[in-house]
C-alpha cells in the first residue's frame, strides 16, 4: 500500500493549490487561449480583462492603489534583475544583508564584478537578527538604494521593514524588497510604506502558478529606471521606439496569460479566506511544530524559532545524520518531502553557521494540517532515536 506523501516545501512552491486555480487555467485554454491587448476581437478583449483583473487584484493584496504600478513579470528573480540593473548607475552604491537569497544578492555581484557599483553587506546575528546599527553605519553619500529580504526562505525570520524604511527615509536611500516570501503570508500596506520597489512572485504564498510574478514600483522612482526590455506591448504600436508610461514601460512581449488567470483565481481565493487568517493558521502549526521539535534530542534550530518572528519555515540540522540523507529517509520511509542544503541563499546559510551543508527546512503551507505536522514529528523523533 502506497503511503500518503506530506509536503513541506511550501517556501519553494506551495502545494496544492485552490481547486479554483486548475479550473481557471482550464477555461482560458479551452475557451479563451488568445493574446491579451493584440487584436480588437471579443476573446483578445477578454484575455485583457484577465491581465487587468490580475494587476488590480494584487495592488488590492499589497495595499497599492494604483494598479498600473504593478508590473507582471515570471518571478521575482526577474522583478530584482529589473530592479538592479534599471535602478543603479555606475559609481552608486548599495547595501544589502547576510540573509539574501540569490535573486538579490547574485544581480547585485554582477553589477559589482563589472566595476559599476559597490556593495556593503550588512552583518545579522548567528540567528538571523539584522543589525540595524550597522545598516544605518554602512551608508555613504553615494548609497543610492537599500536590497533587503521581507523574509528568509531559510529560518522564515521576519526582517524589521519599518524600521529599514526609516533608515532609507533619513537617508534619502531607495528601498527594494525581495517579497518572495511574505506576499500573500503577512498583510501589506504598502502605500503607507517607504518601500520604494516590492518583488513578488505567483507560486508561492500567492497560491498561483510557477512563471507569475512582478513587482511594485512608485511611479517616480519608475521614472529614474532604464528598462530591462523592449518589444512588443500592444500599446503605442505606431512608433518604434518603447512605451515609456508604467505598466508597459517594463512589459514586454506576449505575457504568460494562461499562468496569470490562475494567478488571478488564487487572488480571489486569498481575498476570500483573508491574509489575516492564513497567517494566523500558518503560525499555529509552525508554533506546534517549534514546540515538538524543542522537545527532540540532537536538533539544532537555526533562527528566531518563535512563530510570531517567523513565516512557517523552520530549518534545523539532527545530530550525527547529514541533511541530505534526512531528507531521503523522510521521503522513503514516511512520504515527507521537506527541502535540505542551501535553499539557494548561501550567504544566509555562511551567517547562520549551516555552510557549505545546510540544513533540513520544513515549510509549511494553508492547506497543511496540524496532523500532518505531528507525523512529521514523529518521523524525526524515529530518525533521531534510531541515529544514536
């Protein structure tokens, strides 16, 4: 008899997703299937309401009112690169921290390779704790913008955003933020924000596909950015050169229309189950599982291991028993699929003292169960026991 498979890698992709997302995707290829904003017929006309439909409901989620200023992308890998190479000019500098993934930090070391700017990181604490001191100590006249992480994708530690803000605010520094993690986790106003850029992406906490994503950006500072690219918008059509007006400015080419009507019943799902009771549910089961893991002999929790200080995802290494063979007797012997190694941040990992292996992350979603938790603790206990 097959065991029933437990999923906690939801910081990578979650998994399932609302029945509502498979049954839009669906209609569109059935029934719609054209280019959104390319031709004046009913169904090119319907595939536009579908992209707009997208843009306002995300502006709703981020507490942005104008929903031209949400650009769509594939991922928030693309909205950084964007972010990094249409923001900073050459001789600015930059500061960023010891817990970013590779989105931001890998566009950032490019920029430094070429000789074009400077980059400071910013020390955190053996747990994750950024220094805000150091931060603030760390800002030159030429520091053009702050890159920093809403949340880690490694110990789930939640960054002080307001008070990076602030920072950047006293400064007259730009603040662009890796949202991967946080949108659709955590309730955002970021209107009433100093958040100058907000990555996002669709196939995590969003509860969408895999290639939906974007970012956030306040028309002035979109007014300063070059663009990543040119082409085709289906706006402006008579002239050759590119539109220069937001969303098209950074849009360009046939968008993934499918992805985004998913995308877009995920949002409605998300609207209708409430942010507020997702992240309350989500920290629940990360408390539970926080408590039972303290109670396991021979692990090591990395991070704040206080679920009001984290989104739901716990890493933490076991005594005597490498990660990766952790991960494969979870998988083979009781059907937990969990993420080990470096979760493609290891500047994080470097911080925490997990480098070069790692550690094993559970990340836990809204359709996780606290049964399924306790299965997943019970799994560990057996493992931990039978390694001594």
């Amino acid at each position: 008899m097959q065991k029933k498979m437990i999923y906690f890698d939801n910081a990578a992709t979650s998994k399932p997703k609302p029945a509502e997302v498979l049954q839009a995707m669906q209609h569109y290829f059935e029934n719609i299937g054209t280019s959104p904003g390319r031709s004046g017929y009913n169904l090119a006309i319907t595939a536009g309401r579908i992209i707009m439909e997208s843009r306002e409901r995300i502006a709703e989620l981020l507490g942005v009112p104008d929903p031209l200023e949400i650009v769509l992308t594939k991922n928030v890998t693309e909205s950084l690169n964007i972010a990094t190479w249409g923001l900073l000019e050459p001789g600015d500098a930059v500061i960023t921290t010891a817990m970013e993934h590779n989105s931001v930090i890998r566009p950032l070391r490019e920029r430094e390779a070429r000789g074009e700017i400077s980059l400071s990181v910013v020390p955190c604490s053996p747990w994750g704790e950024l220094d805000l001191t150091a931060m603030e100590r760390a800002i030159t006249p030429q520091t053009k913008a702050i890159f920093v992480q809403h949340a880690s994708n490694v110990t789930g530690g939640i960054m002080p955003l307001e008070e990076i803000g602030a920072i950047a605010q006293r400064h007259d520094c730009l603040l662009v933020v890796d949202g991967a993690q946080s949108a659709g986790a955590l309730p955002l106003n970021l209107a009433n924000s100093a958040v100058d850029i907000f990555a996002f992406t669709g196939h995590k906490s969003l509860l969408g596909p895999q290639g939906t994503g974007g970012f956030y950006v306040k028309k002035d500072v979109a007014k300063q950015m070059k663009r990543f690219l040119c082409g085709g918008t289906g706006s402006r059509s008579e002239f050759e050169t590119h539109p220069e007006f937001l969303p098209d400015k950074f849009e360009a080419g046939t968008p993934n229309t499918i992805g985004f009507a998913g995308l877009n019943a995920a949002l409605k799902f998300l609207k209708n189950e409430g942010v507020t009771n997702i992240r309350a549910k989500e920290e629940e089961l990360t408390a539970f599982f926080l408590t039972g893991l303290k109670s396991i002999g021979g692990i090591k929790i990395y991070g704040p291991a206080d679920a009001k200080k984290v989104l739901p995802a716990v890493s933490f290494t076991i005594e005597g028993i490498s990660p990766a063979e952790a991960a494969e007797t979870l998988e083979e012997e009781f059907g937990i699929m969990t993420r080990v190694g470096l979760q493609c941040a290891p500047l994080a990992h470097r911080t925490i003292g997990t480098f070069p292996t790692g550690t094993i992350r559970f990340s836990f979603g809204y359709f996780n169960t606290q049964e399924e938790v306790q299965t997943g603790l019970l799994a560990l206990k057996k493992i931990t026991n039978s390694n001594r």
